[in-house]
C-alpha cells in the first residue's frame, strides 16, 4: 500500500486516466478527433492558433462526457 501511496504522490499513477478499448468504437472515435485535430491546427497560422486555446476547452469538456460511455 504504501508503494501505491507513493507512485500516487510523484504522479506515477494518474487516478483520472482513462483506459479505452483497443479497437472499440470510442477509441477509433478519439483517435479520429485527434486527427482531424492535429490538421486543423496545422492549417492554422500562428495569430488564429491562439483562438485555438477555446476549441482545447471544448475538446476537454467533451472528453468528460465520453468518460461514461466506457
């Protein structure tokens, strides 16, 4: 217990951390986001990537409402 007491403390254990189903329909979903993520802010000149703080935020609350799906 202890050993788990201290990967806790030095972050070696993440409690929030989501484990999704390799293959499972959630996962491909995410990984496609994160695709089409990844391009959108590749197209992005570096002044529109500073908007680009609000779509994170979003992308972070969508996160939290996927979590009950697996």
């Amino acid at each position: 217990m202890r050993k788990t007491l201290e990967d806790l403390y030095y972050g070696n254990i993440i409690p929030n951390e989501q484990q999704m189903t390799p293959g499972s329909e959630l996962k491909r979903a995410v990984d496609r986001v994160a695709k089409y993520e990844k391009q959108l802010m590749e197209q992005l000149e570096e002044t529109e990537q500073e908007t680009g703080g609000m779509f994170d935020a979003s992308s972070l609350r969508t996160s939290k409402r996927t979590r009950r799906w697996n």
